[in-house]
C-alpha cells in the first residue's frame, strides 16, 4: 500500500503540472488498476519473482517520468535523505582533503576537529586500504566509488606514512560535516582579487559578500567570480549573488511554465552593489543558478564572461515529498534571463533542438545591443580552453610523482614552508633524481619546455600538504589561463579608461 500510495502522489503531482484544472480522478483510478493489473499478472506468472522495489521504485515510476524531460527524478528514501542533506550543505565524511590518482590516495589536508585530524592522520599519508579492499588495484571510478562508500559507515584504513616502516591502521566513524559553497576567496593582484563559488546554498550570497570584504570591498579594482564546475543550488541563493553586482531594479530573471504564473525577479531597490570591474569564469559543468547568474551578467553587459559553453539548464523544479519518506523533483517552468533567452537546452527531438544542431539557436540583445544566444547555455564572451597536456605531464600527474616528491621532501625541511618560497635549481635538481628512481626520465628538451610548469606544480604540492590545499590552489590560480586571461582584460580596461 505504501508503494501504490507513492505512486498516486506521482500521478497527482505530474497530473498538475500538465494541467491547470483539476486532474480527473476517475480517469486516474482506471489508469492505476490498469497498471495494478499488469503487475499482478507479473508478480504471479513471470519466470522470476518480481521484487515489488524494483518494479515501482526502479521502473514503473522512472518510466512515467522519463516520458516528461530527463530532469524529472523520483527519490527513494535514500537519495531523498541525501537531497535534504545537500540543501542543508551538510554532508557525511571524514574531513580530509585527498588526491586521488589510480591506485593511489595521498591525504593532503585534514581539517580542524574531523574525524580524520582526530585519528591522527596527517598531509603526506598514502592510503592503501579501505575495508580489507587494495586500493592498488583499483581504477579511477572505483576508487571514487569506494570512498563515497566510507562516508556511511565506520571505516578501517591501512596508511603508508613516510619515515615509517610498518602500515598503519585507523578506525574512523563519518560525522556530519559542514561543506562551505565559497571556499576560496584571495587577491590575485594588488587590487584584483578571487573569489571561487562551487554550489549555491542557502548562505552563498552571504558567503560571497564575506569572502569579497575579506580581500578589499568595494575598494576593489576588479574580481574575477570562479563559477566553474558550480552545479547550481538554491535558486534564491543565484538572485541574491547576482544583486550583489546589479542596479536596484534590474531584472535578474523570468520564470514562465504553461499552468505556472509568470514570475519577474529584479534587484531589491535598497540593493548596494559592488561597481569594479567584474569578470566571471565558467565551463560545461556550470549549471542551473550558476548560468543564471552568468547569463545576467552578461544580458546588462555587467561582467565579461570567460571559458566555455556552459551546461545549459534553466527549469524551474519543485521538490514534493511523498510518502515513505521518498520524493519527486518535477518541472513546472523554464528560466528566462533579463534578454528574454532560455538557457535550456532542448529537452526533447523538436525544431528548437533542430536549430540548435545546425547553428541556428535564436538570437537576443544585450542592454548594450550585443548579440547572445538561447536555447543551449550561456556562450561565454571569449572561450577559453585549458591546455592539453602534453606526455610528460600526464606521466607525472598519473604516477603521482609531485605530491609523492612533497612528502618525502617535507620529511627534512618542513619548517622553510611558507607561501612566498621558491623552487630552487637545486630543488629541481633532487626531483629529476627523485624521478629517475621511479623510471620517468625526461629528454633535455622536454624537461625545459616544462621548467616553469614543473617548478609550480611542485609549489602547489609542498603548499598543499605544508600549509593547506587553499595555499596550493592559489599557485595553481595565478597560473590558471582563463584566471590570467581575465586579468588581462582587466588591465587592458583600465588602460582604456585612462585615455
């Protein structure tokens, strides 16, 4: 009973947002007798036995959803649980920062007062088992798997720590843990700073203004505003960032659905926003309130948008919670920016879809009267891809060979750490020694094209498990070229404002 009642609520739900009178109650008592007489048919003459869970929760409930968009999701009690967790930023774990590379888990960070800094793991520790399971033998996914896995229950780890000669064991039991959305936020230049969005939740827009204080205020030349791999979130969270950087009064957005109301958000009129120049960086896993915030900027010609097309996710989804503690996530309307363009891509094989696949996604102004693109994501103002690696740093990235050269290395000189050290000759020196030992042993000519790659990557590692990995992503900022090209753009700006 509990499953048909699930699966009313569903019916009910869809039901609404299909039509705006109300839905016919007769034809929906047919419609699930229908369906209750194919299941019973099943449950009693199929070769195999029908696992009620799997025919309502992982098939007769995904199948009607999947008619309506790919985003229309139902919850079982376990992924509802985690969807509650998420909109509360909180999220179950250890409190460790690592880097994972195949077959290998180096530690490089634990947190203050988490389950792992209470264990007594420490920056430079490799783990190599999880649960009586070598991590040796694992790919990249499966590692990912197994650790996502550690974060429900109480975990048993063998660690390899420098200096020591037997493998070390630590019992660890996840504690809830909070997951800021704004962990990085530092001046790039004199005037310029940073400040890295990596979700909206219901406190990013506070955290932003924070991390924006923090490094300078409005006494700020210019910010580059790092909205990549940033899924989305809290919507309200997007409309509250946004206005930080917006007239009062400025359309943020439209919402508008076929039995939903239309919406118009604008900018609270005792809005105070920051006027420096603004920039803001995205890519292809930038998506939902994430674009929305882009797409504004870009619609008011407020910022200069870099890096790559971004996902393409506009719809406006309601939660409603159902019985036995399950849910649906439904989509009642589409998001529109202030230009009046659809971030969505299509989500079905129709002419829009069409269009879009010969280049032809229909065209809208900005306030200035440039021309941008709906129907697919915000196309940035200027792309700007990372690098593709060449042999050399993929060999080194796979074999670990930084964050293993860290740890050795911090072994003896841990105490001349700091965030302004430098990667001297000699330094390099003992890595290609150190690299020579484990068989990766670079040409002349492929070793000085790479100098000043390699003298980095080795700062952002010493940084990571000397200090903390925010020092060690800063060093990896100032070198990142969609970072660099930004404060380019900045530059040239103030040069023009000068004439």
């Amino acid at each position: 009973m509990r499953r048909l009642a699930v699966l009313l609520c569903l019916c009910l739900a869809t039901l609404r947002a299909q039509q705006s009178k109300p839905p016919d109650t007769d034809e929906l008592e047919r419609e699930l007798k229908r369906f209750l007489g194919v299941f019973l048919i099943a449950s009693e003459q199929a070769a195999d036995a029908v696992d009620p869970d799997s025919a309502y929760y992982g098939g007769a409930i995904p199948g009607m959803l999947r008619r309506l968009d790919p985003h229309s999701v139902f919850f079982d009690k376990d992924q509802f649980q985690q969807l509650q967790e998420m909109e509360r930023s909180v999220s179950k774990g250890f409190g460790s920062i690592v880097s994972v590379l195949p077959g290998r888990v180096i530690v490089l960070q634990t947190m203050p007062g988490s389950p792992s800094q209470k264990a007594g793991l420490s920056p430079g520790d490799e783990i190599v088992g999880i649960n009586n399971i070598a991590l040796a033998r694992l790919e990249l996914d499966q590692l990912v798997q197994v650790l996502g896995m550690t974060r429900q229950r109480e975990a048993q780890l063998l660690v390899r720590r420098q200096g020591t000669a037997k493998l070390m064991q630590f019992t660890m039991t996840p504690e809830e843990l909070q997951s800021p959305s704004v962990d990085r936020s530092f001046l790039l230049a004199p005037g310029f700073g940073y400040v890295r969005a990596t979700s909206f939740d219901p406190n990013t827009a506070t955290l932003v203004q924070e991390a924006i204080e923090s490094i300078g205020g409005a006494k700020l030349k210019g910010l580059v505003l790092d909205l990549r791999d940033n899924p989305g979130g809290v919507l309200q969270a997007g409309l509250a960032t946004a206005a930080l950087f917006l007239k009062p009064g400025t359309r943020i957005l439209s919402a508008r659905g076929r039995s939903a109301t239309t919406e118009d958000v604008d900018v609270p009129k005792d809005a105070h926003p920051y006027e420096f120049a603004l920039a803001v960086l995205v890519n292809a896993k930038t998506a939902s309130a994430a674009e929305i915030v882009a797409g504004a900027m870009q619609d008011h010609d407020r910022a200069q948008i870099l890096g790559e097309t971004t996902f393409g996710k506009g719809l406006v989804q309601r939660v409603f919670p159902l019985s036995d503690r399950t849910g649906l996530a439904l989509t009642t309307a589409f998001y529109y920016t202030p230009s009046g363009r659809s971030i969505q891509k299509p989500l079905q094989d129709n002419e829009l879809a069409a269009a879009t696949r010969m280049g032809e996604r229909p065209k809208f102004q900005t306030d200035q009267g440039r021309t941008v693109l709906g129907g697919g994501g915000i196309e940035p103002d200027e792309t700007v891809l990372p690098p593709r690696p060449g042999r050399l740093r993929i060999v080194m990235e796979t074999s670990g060979s930084y964050s293993a050269f860290a740890t050795e290395w911090l072994v003896l000189h841990r105490a001349d750490v700091k965030r302004e050290m430098e990667i001297t000759a000699a330094m390099l020196d003992d890595f290609q020694l150190f690299l020579s030992r484990r068989n990766i042993r670079p040409g002349l000519s492929e070793w000085s094209a790479e100098r000043e790659y390699i003298r980095r990557r080795l700062k952002q590692e010493i940084l990571n498990q000397g200090i903390g990995v925010a020092a060690g992503d800063e060093i990896e900022m100032r070198d990142d070229p969609v970072v660099r090209r930004a404060l380019a753009l900045f530059a040239a700006q103030a040069e023009q404002q000068k004439r």
